[in-house]
C-alpha cells in the first residue's frame, strides 16, 4: 500500500510538472523568439555602427569597439526580458544581486579572459597599430588581420596566420613598421684602406640614386661607420616610401646591386677580405730587450729603426754563431790533449 501511494504521488508530481510546462510552453515560445529578435537586432546594430565608421579611418577601431559593446548589451538586454517573459516573477537586479555575490569567484576563473578583453578594448581604443599595419613582436613579424576583443591575428610574410593574446601585446613592446608614410633602410660597405674614402662616398651616393625607389627627400646619406681589421667600413643610409616589408627587399636589391656595380667593377674600389699578419721574430738582433728600438709593436721613438731580418739569415748567422762554438770547444780539447 505504501508502494502504491508512493508511485501515485510520484505520477502525481510528473503530472502536475507537465501540465505546468504545458502551461509555460507559449511563454518558453514567445522568450524564444524574443531573444532571437534581440540577437539578429544586436547584429545588425553592430554592421551600422561599423559602417557608420568606416570610411573615416581615425574611427575605425572606435566603431568597431562601439559596435561590439552595443551588441553584447543588447543581447544581454534580450536575454533579460527572456528570462522575464517565462518567470515573470524574475527581476534584472536578482540577477545583479547573484552575479555581486559571485563577482570574487568569476574575477578569478575568467581573469586572463577579462584582461585579454580589456587590453582589446584598450588597443582598439587607443590605436598603436591598425588593420593592415606591418608589426613585429618579439619572433613574429606580419600583417595585422584583425583585432578582437581577446586575440590579435597577424598574417606572416610566409603565408601563416599568429594568434597573439592581447595583453600580451598591450604590456610588451611593439614595433609598427608602417606607423610612418616613409621608412630608413641602411646598408654596410666595406672598402679597402687604400682606396679614397671620399670618391668612394661620391659613388655610394650616385648609386643608390640611380634607384627610382629612393626618396630625393629626405635625402640619402654615407657616413664612415668604423676601420675595422681588413676594411674601412661606410654605412649607406636612403628612405623609401610606403614602408611596407615588399618595398623594403624591392629596395635593397636595387640599391646593394647598384653599390656593387658602381664600386667594384665600374671604378675599381676594393672588395677586401679579412686578412691576418702575422710577425716572426728569432730574438737574435742587437735591439732585442730595448724597447725604444724593437719594431713588432714598439715605437722606435727619434731612435733608427733596425732593418727586418729574414729568416733564412737569422738561421744562418745562427749556424755561424754554433759552428765558431764548436771550433773553440775543439781547440780547447786539443790544448788539453797537448798538455798531456
């Protein structure tokens, strides 16, 4: 008997569970629809406010920051009245209270998620870098793609896509290299230390304007970078424009195969290779152990220089020096034996 009235009240209550969502079925329909309304509205909201934007380009990024935070309150509003349309006993700050309890809890969970959120909306906000912008990070070197909210795509030069984390780029340096219309590019050139420094500036010059490419203004330049150990090292500096990582090859292939044209086979200037000398001194001149005279990295001071000796000589007036040894060791031997 227990059984039995067990299972009644059990049928009881699924009865009474089913005619009740009977009950709220045209509600469930009717938030159903509502909400689908109030996503297609929030999307549509979002391609307004982006178009409204897009053809000024200091507002891109602002409309498309807009038009993301209008979509999600929208769609936060619709799930609002949703939730009010099958409960009608539901409030929005029942809502607000649960979600401030639960504030600490959530914060913690979502932490990266929120900050990568807010460091989009902080880029996207302030603009170091665009859609379409060339940039390099740490490694990674491409095209901007796009901007979310928690990621920034880059597109490389070969053709791979980097999904980078946006507080990543926000807390991190970053280089733009189309933040400006036009861009420097330099070269190093080495040339021989015989060679005149002067005419080898004029031709460095004269080449890399003979490059369409390059800027007239600002101009080109040739410094004197350093003497290194086998060469005396001019660093070609030219702009170009636009700046972008194509015209930056395009560039150097032009102007580096002018200089080598212009420089080495048309005028004759050095290519030099490292080279090393190297001294070998025998310790057997008069001047050994007086450094005001030695000549391997000593001055000689107002003092006459020694002449450099050979070595085929050194060992020759060494054989000399052994070989009048040996004769007086022998004539010394001979004295004694005549002794005897």
């Amino acid at each position: 008997m227990d059984i039995q009235a067990a299972i009644t009240a059990a049928w009881n209550k699924i009865g009474g569970l089913i005619d009740g969502a009977i009950v709220m079925l045209p509600n469930i329909v009717l938030a159903i629809v509502v909400f689908i309304i109030f996503f297609f509205a929030a999307r549509w909201l979002k391609v307004i406010v982006k178009r409204l934007t897009r053809r000024h380009r200091q507002a891109r990024n602002l409309g498309m920051v807009l038009g993301r935070l209008a979509q999600g309150a929208v769609i936060l509003l619709g799930l609002f009245v949703a939730l009010s349309i099958i409960v009608p006993t539901f409030r929005a700050g029942d809502l607000v209270q649960l979600l401030g309890i639960s504030g600490v809890a959530i914060g913690f969970a979502f932490r990266d998620i929120l900050q990568n959120f807010l460091s989009g909306i902080l880029i996207l906000l302030t603009e170091p870098f665009k859609i379409e912008d060339q940039i390099v990070f740490k490694d990674f070197e491409g095209t901007v793609e796009n901007i979310e909210t928690r990621a920034t795509t880059i597109r490389t030069y070969d053709g791979r896509r980097i999904v980078i984390p946006n507080s990543e780029l926000f807390t991190n340096s970053v280089t733009v290299n189309t933040a400006f219309d036009a861009r420097r590019i330099e070269y190093d050139v080495g040339i021989g230390y015989g060679d005149d420094v002067n005419q080898a500036k004029q031709l460095m010059l004269e080449a890399i304007y003979s490059v369409d490419d390059v800027l007239r203004d600002p101009a080109a330049d040739v410094l004197v970078l350093e003497l290194a150990e086998s060469s005396v090292n001019i660093r070609a500096r030219w702009w170009i424009k636009p700046p972008r990582r194509i015209d930056d090859l395009n560039s150097r292939d032009k102007v580096i195969s002018a200089l080598k044209q212009k420089l080495y086979v048309e005028n004759g200037i050095d290519l030099p290779y490292p080279t090393r000398q190297i001294l070998f001194h025998d310790q057997t001149e008069e001047t050994d152990g007086d450094r005001t005279r030695q000549r391997e990295g000593w001055p000689a001071g107002n003092k006459e220089v020694p002449k450099p000796r050979s070595i085929s000589g050194s060992l020759k007036r060494i054989a000399q020096i052994q070989a009048s040894k040996n004769g007086n060791s022998s004539n010394q031997n001979l004295s004694v034996d005549d002794g005897k």
